[in-house]
C-alpha cells in the first residue's frame, strides 16, 4: 500500500525533528569526550586536536563535508542547552551564524570630483616633499650637532692639557724667581 503525500511529509517531519536530536547528541557526546582529559591522554598522548580530527572521521564524515567538528563544538559552547537547539529547529546553519561575529557595516562609498582628487594628490605631494625636507635638515642638524660635540670634547681635552702646561709654567717660575712674584 503506498503511503499518503500527508503520510510521507508527517514522515520526514518525524526524521528531521529525529535528526536534530541526533546532531545535538553526538556533538554534546564529542565535547564530553574532548573535555576528558584522562581519556584524550590515553588515547592521543594529551593532544586535543589529534583526539577531535579522529572523532571527526569516524563519527561525523557526514557532517564535517561543509563544517568542522571545532565549528559544531562551538556551536555546543554557546548553546549547551538542548532547548535553545530545538527553539532554532536544530538547523545548523542558522545556530554556526549565531556564533559568527556580526559583519562589520560597509563604510558608504565617497564620491569626489576630479578636481577634488588632484587637489588632494597634490598637497599629498607637497606633504610629502616637506616632510622629506625636514629629515634632510633634522640629519643635517644631527651631523652639526656629532661634529660640535666632538670639537666640544677635543677642546676640552686641549684645556686640560693647556692648564697642566700653565701650572707647570708656574711652578717653573716659582723656583727661578721665587715667591716674589712676576709683574
């Protein structure tokens, strides 16, 4: 006896409403398993991601063609609760595009007129002809102020060795004439 269009559509209303179910209770099965350190240290050496590549292939080839394991389990993080899975149909696209970020908005393009734009090209030159110009003097400035600082150090080592000269001047003096004193 062939079944009824009512029948049939009553049928897979049952198989998907079953399905749903199945979804949420192999990925809340896999994120139990994961979360078991014990068991993920066994089998897999302690390596979180080996462990949900394998229960990927084994248990869910049918499924990971368009998402990955991590992207249902980040669904389960979100929505633990069977409810909230059930209150969206159990459709997975519509709960992975609940735990996607919101798009950023477009910024609404801004027409100018030619004139506008060579305008604006040409004070970008005449920046960028200043700016070059400033580092050439700032260099410039940098190179004057290394050699002053190095004429500074040399005439200062010039003073010292002047001055010793001078003391040692006067001590000569001091014995040839005395503390008498030179006019």
């Amino acid at each position: 006896m062939a079944k009824t269009t009512g029948q049939m559509l009553a049928r897979l209303k049952t198989l998907i409403s079953e399905s749903g179910r199945n979804y949420y209770e192999r990925i809340s099965l896999a994120a139990a398993l994961l979360d078991d350190k014990v068991w993920v240290a066994a089998e897999f050496s302690g390596d979180a991601y080996k462990a949900a590549e394998t229960l990927e292939v084994q248990y869910f080839h049918d499924l990971c063609s368009m998402w990955s394991l991590w992207d249902f389990l980040g669904v389960y993080r979100k929505f633990p609760d069977e409810q909230d899975w059930r209150r969206h149909e159990y459709h997975l696209g519509k709960l992975l595009d609940l735990c996607r970020p919101a798009p950023e908005p477009r910024r609404p393009r801004t027409v100018i007129k030619k004139a506008d734009h060579e305008a604006i090209v040409q004070r970008a030159k005449e920046l960028e002809y200043q700016v070059g110009k400033e580092i050439r003097e700032k260099t410039q400035f940098k190179t004057e102020a290394d050699r002053l600082r190095d004429e500074v150090v040399a005439l200062r080592e010039e003073n010292t060795r002047l001055k010793g000269r001078i003391e040692e001047l006067e001590r000569l003096l001091d014995r040839k004439y005395g503390k008498v004193g030179v006019t």
